[in-house]
C-alpha cells in the first residue's frame, strides 16, 4: 500500500532528525545510482 503524503512528510522529518543526531547520510551518487535502477529488472535495496 502507498503511503499517504502525511506519512512520507513523517518519514523525511524522522530521517532528517536522525542525519541531524548522526551526523551520517548516504552520498547522492549512490542515491542516484539506485534511483535510476528502480522499476528495472536490476533493482538494488535502499541505500542506508
């Protein structure tokens, strides 16, 4: 089921308090690599 606008504006400000406490993210290339793969046959996980 797709989340709803709400959850994923709830998912961004948790993610964004935890970069904040962390102080750690994932690089845009690798982002971006995983991105581009999505809805192909060579879908990776989510970059954590």
């Amino acid at each position: 089921m797709p989340l709803t606008e709400a959850q994923m504006v709830q998912q961004s400000k948790l993610a964004l308090e935890e970069y904040h406490r962390q102080g750690s993210g994932v690089a845009h290339n690798t982002v971006r690599k995983w991105a581009d793969n999505l809805g192909t046959d060579e879908e990776h996980p989510c970059p954590r």
